[in-house]
C-alpha cells in the first residue's frame, strides 16, 4: 500500500489517483513538522490580515491587504493551484483542486480577500488532519511490515556470517540468536526456544518450537539460540508473502468505491455549470438582483459542493479496515473482499488442516488374512515412503525404520482414493475404501470410524491402519461464532469416509457435511452452493491444501490458512489467516461489517451535510465561512469516523 493515498484534492478520474498536495506520503510516511512550518506562517499572515483587516483595506489601492493576504492564500493553496493547473493541461477539468480555485480566485476578484484565504486555509488544515488520519491507518500495519528481516547470520564453513537474507539459498544453515527476528522460513536442526509470532499471526502469547519444527520468517525469537536448516527462498518466505499483500491491498476496489468515483466525475461538472447558472441568470432574471451577490452565492455553491469528505474518507474507511484486520493476522487482499465478506451468508469449510489439525498418529493397526500388524505396518510405510500426504507421513513416522528407494517401484498416486506401487517386489494398494472397491479387492469392512488405510498385497485384503486427526481447539467456538454474526449455513467438505466427516459435523455443530469427495467434487459441491446463493448472500470457502486451491477460486470469498497451509492455497485466497485458527473467519466478517457501515455512514452524513448547505448557500443564508466550516468539517467527521475501524472488537 504504497504512496496511491497521498492526501491532497482528489482526483476524480477513474484512476482516483489523487494528484493534488503531496504531504510528503513519500512511502507511507507522513511528516508533520514539515506540514505545519508552512501552515504556520499562512495562518499567521491570515490572522494579521483578519484582524487588522480595515486599516489595511484602507491603504492606497488596498495594497497593504494584498501584501498580507495574497502570500497566505499561495502558501496555503498552492498544491491545489498546480494541481488544478497540471489537471486542466492533461484535461481533467472537474476535479476538486478546480472547484477550490475558482471559489478561491473569485471571492479574491470581488474582494473578499479573507474569506478567500480562509477557504485555503481551513482546507489545508483539513488535510493535515486527513494525513495524519492516513498516517494512523498505516502504523496499524506498520508493526506487520516492520518485521522484515534486515540479516542472517549464515553458517558457512563453520563460520557464521551476516549476509542479505535475500541471498540465503534453500539447504543453507542460518543461526537465529535470542531476540533477532526469524529471517528465513526453515526447519529447526538444533535448539528450542520461545518465539513472539504476534506479528505474523495476531496471536499475543509465545509459542515454544523445537527440534524438527518449522519456524516461519517474521517471528521473533525470544529466548533460546536456534540452528535452522532454509526451507524456502525469502522471496518466497511467509513474510514476504505477507509484506506484499499488505502493500497491494489497495489496488482491488470494493463496489462502494468506485461507485464513489464514478459518482464525483459526474457530480463535480454538474456543480460547476449549476453554480454558473447561480452566478448569471437570477440577475437577468430577477429585479433588483445584483451580479456581485450572486457570484458570491455561486461561489460559496463551488466551496460547499467539494466531495472531499467523501472521495477521501471512504478509500480511508477500506484502508483502516484492512489495517484494523492485518493487527489481528488476517489480510485481506483489497477492499472489494471487505465488501463481500460482508455479504457472507454460506461459510464451506476444509476438514483436514482447517477444522482438525492435520496432525495425524497411527493409533491402531488391524490385520487380516494371515498377516502379521507388523507386516502390515511395513509394507504401508514403505508403499506411502513416496507421498507427502499427511496420512503417509504418520505411517512413515509410526514405522520408524529405514526405507531406501529401491524398496519402491512402479509407485503411483491415484487421486481421492490411494496409491499404487510395488514393494520389495509385491503389488501394494494402500487407500480408502473406494480403492478397494475400485480394485474390487474382497473384504468385508467397510465401516470404520475414523480416517482409515485399506490395505492389500498382491490383491489379497491385508488389513487396515486407524489414523487420528485432532479437531482444532477454537473449530467449535468458530462455528458458534459465525452463527451469533448471521451466517445461515456452515458446511464441510471432505475427501475423508463418511463416518469421520459425520463424527467431526456433530463434534461442532456443522449444519451439513459431504464426505468422500474427490477435488473435483469439491468443485462442483461449492458450485451448487453457489447457484442456490443470491447476488446479496455470499458463499465463502476455508482451506488450506493444494487441492483447496481450485476451490478457493471459485467461491465468492476464498479464504486460505496462512501459517501452515499450501503456497498454492494462500496465493489464490482472497484472505489469508496467519494463524490458522477457524475462529478468525468470524472476526473477519465482522470486521467487513463494521467498515462497511462505517463507510455508509460518512457518504450519508457528507451527502446530507452537502445537500442542506447547498439549499442555504443558494438563498442566501450561508456565507464563504459556513461553506468552508461545512466542507472541512464533514471531511474532517469522515476521517475520524473512518479510523474507528481501526478499533474494531
């Protein structure tokens, strides 16, 4: 999110992108001992003028009230003079910096010098108020971004080195001391520490890693000295991954956005020609109306008809929404996800790594036919060697012997039901049930509960492995939140037997489940969702493995589990949640929520606050003053109300 929120006169082009003031947003920053020595000195130059306002009105030509005034009004103005200037060159006429100009210059041709200053004036202070609101908004995130490494102490040769992280290759040792942040995403070879994960994930209390753990880049280790073997290249490591979500957020535009810029582009000439209209035709039209009072009334039509409150705080409510969820570890990837989380209404779930924690044991082994557990657990873990399948992985675990390659030939994953190989020579089938099925391998148990591994050697039924899976300890308490936030219908999908899903669905209050389904019918389960779903309810998807990730895409919302869920997942989620907890679906609706109503507040009370000034600014009721005190303060309530999003329970 880098410099598309300079604060300045808005733009109003489709592009929104806001040429005016550059307030020194030069990457985020913004600096206010700098805004405020100019500032200063126009407001000490308009008091003097306003004061002393007839004494030097009444000099020669009223020369002295042009020395003190005019130097404030180009000091205070003239971001928005060059900025009006470089726009009607590159024929972007109706812009705010426009309407501030001709107010401005008018009021100074019929001599109403002050109020002509003060209508710069009152504005830049509006804007400073309006950077520093931008500025808070960006420290909500600033704690995210600031977690990039700068060193890696690399072992090379038995020699530690201080080196770019960026230059780290996948394989090398790096040493990560008490208190230095975690510069690369790697496994733990030696060491066990305490590590401050709060930037990465929201998660406030230390989480204790060890030996054969992996620690992601970002965290802070916090008490014990860790040696970690890189797993992944920085460009590719967790946070920066994080990093440059964060920093291109902005650039997908929620609907109420751009409705907001297509409406300024219309709305601004629309004002411009009414206020010409104010300026010439009641004088010709009406007796006794004077030119210099109408031009007066159109002029302060131009200063109250200012949709800064609006082009400014709504883009700002989005960002802060987007900061306030980042404080707790979930990015949101723009603003148009803001708006349709909000619509949420259908919340799909993964099981395996979402709801449960895809941290699976052998807890027994059956035999059949023959054949000894022992065989059994062998010929499986040597058959499953080949998979990084979590399944596989526990049996590989469980076995706990050497397997060479050449033990394993012919070997073949067969999608949503198991693999096929030959082991030491035999033909091994290790799966679930439909495998058997498939294969049409006799045997006579079906019905196992839990998540189970048929197996059969040389198509003669073996027997079967039980596998666990833990249920998430928050699954339960997100499922109740999403219930208490309006959400209708919370479903799981699931590759696992029927009995498992049906097991885990009750375990949390799942409105329904569908088991045994293959990644292509996870596709077409999600597509019935969604046709039944109208254009106000939304159906969000929540997984985390490389075949959620076609699911993902698909639904209205996909939502990826950041910390340990697949590259492919996170890169095509359209929010990530970096602490893997289900419980965080909710808080991110409600987060959406709240921003929305915010932003639908201030594009309300700017409307209504515009509307009725107009109205009195055309008969005559309301002077430059009001005008300026009315387009400055519904700015200035838009971005306060604005940051509250940033406070977000």
């Amino acid at each position: 999110m880098t410099s598309q929120h300079s604060t300045g006169c808005c733009s109003t082009d489709e592009g929104h992108n806001h040429e005016g003031h550059d307030h020194s947003h030069e990457h985020g920053e913004f600096n206010l001992r700098r805004e405020l020595i100019p500032l200063g000195i126009a407001i000490a130059l308009f008091l003097v003028g306003l004061i002393f306002n007839q004494p030097l009105h009444d000099t020669p030509g009223a020369i002295a009230e042009y020395a003190v005034l005019i130097p404030a009004y180009l000091i205070s103005g003239w971001s928005v003079l060059t900025s009006a200037g470089r726009n009607i060159l590159r024929g972007k006429i109706f812009d705010e910096n426009f309407l501030m100009t001709i107010a401005t210059i008018g009021a100074i041709a019929i001599h109403e010098l002050p109020e002509g200053v003060a209508v710069m004036l009152f504005f830049q202070i509006g804007e400073l108020f309006q950077g520093f609101a931008v500025g808070r908004s960006r420290r909500s995130i600033k704690a995210l971004l600031e977690v990039r490494p700068d060193t890696a102490n690399l072992v090379i040769g038995g020699v530690v080195r201080e080196v770019n992280p960026e230059k780290v290759e996948v394989g090398d040792t790096i040493i990560i001391k008490p208190g230095e942040k975690v510069p690369l995403d790697g496994e733990i070879l030696a060491g066990s520490s305490q590590v401050d994960t709060s930037a990465l994930t929201g998660e406030s209390v230390p989480r204790t890693v060890r030996e054969g753990e992996i620690i992601l880049a970002g965290a802070i280790n916090q008490t014990g000295s860790l040696t970690v073997r890189v797993t992944k290249l920085f460009a590719e490591s967790s946070i920066a991954k994080i990093l440059d979500l964060v920093e291109n957020a902005s650039s997908k535009k929620a609907p109420t956005e751009k409705f907001i810029t297509r409406f300024a582009r219309y709305y601004t000439p629309i004002v411009v020609f009414l206020s010409l209209a104010v300026a010439i035709l009641p004088p010709l039209l009406i007796p006794g109306a004077t030119s210099e009072q109408w031009v007066y009334r159109a002029l302060v039509l131009l200063v109250i008809s200012c949709p800064c409150g609006l082009v400014i705080s709504i883009p700002l409510g989005y960002f802060g929404g987007v900061g306030g969820a980042a404080k707790r570890g979930i990015l949101v990837k723009g603003s148009t996800f803001l708006d349709a989380l909000t619509d949420v209404k259908t919340v799909i779930f993964d099981k395996t790594g979402t709801l449960t924690e895809g941290v699976f044991q052998v807890t027994q082994v059956t035999s059949y036919n023959s054949y000894s557990e022992k065989e059994i657990l062998t010929m499986a873990a040597i058959a499953e060697s080949q998979s990084n399948h979590p399944v596989a992985r526990s049996i590989v675990e469980a076995y706990d012997n050497a397997i060479t390659d050449s033990d394993v030939t012919d070997y073949e994953e067969i999608p949503g039901h198991g693999i096929s190989a030959k082991v030491r020579g035999m033909a091994v089938l290790a799966g679930n049930d439909r495998l058997l099925h498939r294969e049409n391998i006799e045997h006579d148990t079906c019905n196992v509960e839990g998540t189970v591994v048929h197996l059969a050697i040389d198509r003669k039924y073996a027997g079967y492995i039980l596998i666990s899976d833990r249920i998430k300890s928050d699954a339960a308490i997100a499922i109740a939140r999403l219930k208490k936030a309006g959400v209708n219908e919370t479903v799981m999908l699931t590759g696992d037997n029927r009995v498992v899903a049906q097991s885990v669905a009750n375990q949390l209050g799942l409105d329904t489940y569908k088991a045994e389904l293959l990644p292509e019918n996870k596709v077409e389960a999600i597509e019935q969702y969604l046709l039944k779903s109208d254009k106000k309810s939304k159906v969000a998807f929540v997984g985390d493995g490389i075949n959620d990730a076609p699911v993902i895409a698909r639904a209205d919302v996909g939502m990826a589990m950041g910390a340990l869920g697949s590259d492919a997942a996170i890169e095509t989620a359209d929010v990530v949640l970096m602490d893997d907890a289900p419980s965080k679906v909710a808080e991110a609706i409600n987060i959406a929520r709240k921003t929305h109503t915010i932003v639908w507040q201030n594009i309300i009370l700017a409307m209504a606050v515009k509307a009725l000034f107009i109205l009195l600014g055309a008969i005559g009721l309301a002077t430059l003053w009001e005008a300026v005190f009315a387009d400055v303060g519904v700015a200035l309530l838009a971005i306060f109300n604005a940051t509250r999003v940033l406070k977000v329970n």
